[in-house]
C-alpha cells in the first residue's frame, strides 16, 4: 500500500469561532514511509508556507485554515455507503 502525506487542518470562522470538525486531506503518493518521511522533511516550510495558502483559497473570504499536523500515513480504503438521491441512506 502506499504511503501518503495526511494534512489536518481545523477550520475558524470569520466571527474567531473554532469549528469542532477536523479535516483530513491525503496528498502526494509515495512508496515507502521513509521517502513520504524525507519529504516532509525537506520540505517542511513550504508545507507550512505554500500548502497552507492552497488550502486557505479553497475556503470562502473570513474563514480561517490552522494547519495543525502534518504526517505520513496510509490511507484508509472503506467500504463506501450508498445512498438513494434523495439526501437518505
């Protein structure tokens, strides 16, 4: 399986509330956990630095992205859920 890179980024509002939710982006595949390690490695600041603004644009204007962690890890494959199209499982 490989190995990608996990962003957990909380979310503030633009009246300074913190959002309870905690959301998880897998990005970049590699193939072993040592290269995703040396990645993160090399690159930390412009993770903190370039990454964050890319995900700070995909939110509307006053919400605010805090990077909280970074790491390697293998994504998770579930079985997905299926739904009826009207909004019900």
């Amino acid at each position: 399986m490989k190995w990608m890179l996990l962003f957990n980024l909380a979310i503030v509002t633009p009246d300074g509330g913190a959002q309870d939710e905690i959301i998880n982006v897998y990005s970049k595949h590699f193939d072993s956990q040592a290269k995703c390690e040396q990645f993160l490695a090399n690159y930390k600041g412009l993770i903190h630095g370039r990454g964050l603004k890319s995900f700070q644009s995909m939110f509307k204007e006053g919400y605010t992205v805090t990077l909280k962690n970074v790491t390697c890890d293998q994504p998770y494959k579930s079985e997905p859920l299926e739904f009826s199209g009207d909004g019900s499982k």
